[in-house]
C-alpha cells in the first residue's frame, strides 16, 4: 500500500442536499477525496430560489460566477447586498451572516470553494434573520433597494 498522495478526479454528477437550503454538485472535499485544507464545489441557483440565512463558523468562503446574477445579502443584520454577475469573484470572511438570493429569470451557477475540507460541518443556520431576510427580498423585487456601490478594484 502506497503513502504517496495521488491525484484523484471527481466528476461533479451527483448532488446533496445543504443545510442551506440549495443542491449542490458533489466536488472536492474531505468526505470524496481526503481534502484536509479546502472544499470546491458547483451551485445552481433556479430562478427565484435562495438559500436559507447562514454562515461558515471559522471558514472563509470565495465563489465565482460561472453565468447568470443573483443578490448575496451579508452582514450581521443583512444590511449589505451585493449583485454578482457571470465573472464576478466575491468573498465571504468567516463568521459573515449571508445569503444567496436569485431574482433573474434565469439559473445562476456558481464555484464554490471554501476552507472548510468537509463541507457542511461550519455551517450554522440563523432562522432568526430569516424575517428580515424576508422583507429585503420583497424591497429587492419591488425596486425599492439598489446594489451597494461597488468597492474599487483590488
């Protein structure tokens, strides 16, 4: 039996189901190939879905937009919105409240890569945001709310 670490492929077709609320596609990660430092996997998003208030306990989290746009709410009271757009990279520090949001008519798809190796272990759901979650979506879809101004390029 070897000790040499390999290389392992995993082919993203199968799916779990996230504390979140949202589907993934199985990628990497500590219970498919051992990681021990990161998780990488796909999210779609379908038109009008959104994942439930939560957050990674000590694990950051980057995402990259593969197509499509959704609103990411964030912060303790969710008083930050951010609209991602197809190319777009954001960042999550641990232990930030947020929540995805798709308003589009569209999918929107999603790399997500988090320093949690296995997956769902940091997460923390915040049932008690959801009421607020709530009306920021309803301000959201009748317009009464715009995106943040968008920080300068780092």
């Amino acid at each position: 039996m070897s000790t040499e670490p390999e290389c392992r492929l995993v082919r993203a077709d199968t799916t779990y189901d996230g504390k979140q609320g949202l589907t993934y596609r199985r990628g990497i990660a500590a219970e498919t190939v051992g990681a021990q430092g990161i998780c990488m996997h796909l999210l779609t998003v379908p038109p009008g879905g959104r994942a439930k208030v939560h957050l990674h306990e000590k694990h950051e989290t980057a995402i990259y937009v593969l197509d499509g746009e959704a609103w990411t709410l964030h912060g303790d009271r969710l008083q930050h919105r951010t609209l991602t757009r197809a190319g777009d990279l954001l960042y999550i520090p641990a232990g930030v409240p947020h929540l995805p949001v798709n308003l589009s008519d569209g999918p929107i798809s999603a790399v997500i890569a988090r320093t949690d190796p296995s997956e769902q272990e940091s997460v923390v759901l915040l049932p008690e945001l959801e009421p607020l979650a709530e009306d920021i979506i309803a301000a959201l879809k009748s317009g009464d709310l715009t995106p943040e101004p968008k920080a300068p390029p780092v």
